[in-house]
C-alpha cells in the first residue's frame, strides 16, 4: 500500500507545533496513534513513551518501555536545526507507516511526513 496522506485535526498538530516550539532548541518525540485506510493515515492523538529524553540534536526512548498498542500509525519529531528533511538515523528507527518531522520555526509550512522508503506524503490539517 502506497501513503498518500497523513491527515492530523488542526488544534492537535497546533498542539505539537507548541510543544515543540516551547521545547526549543531541544528535540522532541511523540508516538501517533490513529488509523490507516486506503493510503490515507488519520492521526488521533500523540503520546510520549515513557523514558523518553528531549535533548540537544537527539531525542531517545526505550523500545522496551514502548506499549503495546496496534493504534499506533507513526513517529512524531522535531528539528530544531530548521531542515525537515529526515537524517538516516532517523530513517532507521522509522515506526509504524509514517514519520512526521516539525521543524524551526515550528509552523504549518515546516511540518513534513514521510513514508517507511522516504517518500513525502502530503499532510493535511483538517
């Protein structure tokens, strides 16, 4: 299955766009839950792992303290370098169908999502 489209309710994403904002210059990490049907993922809700550490340039967490939970879609991250771009590091520990990334200045025109081969999907507040 192709990603198309990653759709988010508009108050949540502004939800994480501010916490990464306020959290700057460190980066921050969510889990996404929510469901996927035809190439169209449709986020719910973010969730912080616990053990999960915001730091300068990185941001960690324990696969063994992560839920087991099958509503989990994807990854959420910030960049606080400004590029949205994802490195290779984060291209290896890609979770779930997609990764979003919120980069500086932590707006609606610095959020990207990407599918598990790197491709862009189109995100989508709704």
């Amino acid at each position: 299955m192709r990603l198309l489209e990653v759709r988010f309710p508009r108050d949540l994403l502004e939800g994480l766009l501010q916490v990464a904002k306020e959290n700057h210059p460190r980066e921050v990490f969510f889990l996404l839950r929510g469901s996927t049907k035809r190439g169209v993922v449709s986020v719910e809700e973010f969730l912080l792992p616990p053990t999960t550490t915001f730091g300068l340039g990185f941001s960690s967490f324990s696969l063994y303290s992560m839920p087991i939970d099958l509503s989990i879609v994807g990854t959420v991250h910030s960049h606080p370098s400004g590029s949205a771009r994802p490195s290779i590091r984060d291209m290896h520990s890609f979770l779930g169908v997609v990764m979003v990334i919120v980069a500086y200045p932590y707006d609606m025109r610095s959020v990207a999502a990407y599918d598990r081969e790197g491709r862009p999907v189109k995100v989508e507040a709704v």
